[in-house]
C-alpha cells in the first residue's frame, strides 16, 4: 500500500519529471504527464485491490 501510495503521488505531483526519466520530447513529456495524472488514482486504487485480493470467505 505504501508503494502505490507514493507511485500515485509522485504521478500525480510531478508526473513530468517521471516522463523526462524515460524521454526528451516535449510533445511526449506533456502528453504523458497529463496520461499519469489521470492514473494516478488507479495507481492508489491498484494498492488497495492487491491487498484485498487474496482474502476469499470461507
């Protein structure tokens, strides 16, 4: 939960610099930026999920 957590806010506070980890084009570090910050509540959602996961009633 602690890795999503921290996943979901650095895509959501500086998804840019993430992008500019993996590429140099402008074109592409705006339009991947906006892309993470959309994920990153999936990224807080995918922590909760696999923690829930393996619990199953009996």
């Amino acid at each position: 939960m602690l890795i999503s957590t921290v996943w979901a806010l650095l895509s959501l506070c500086i998804p840019e610099l993430m992008m500019k980890i993996l590429t140099s084009d402008a074109e592409l570090i705006t339009l991947g930026a906006s892309y993470l910050r959309i994920l990153s509540v999936a990224y807080f959602c995918w922590g909760i999920i696999e923690i829930l996961l393996p619990v199953h009633p009996e």
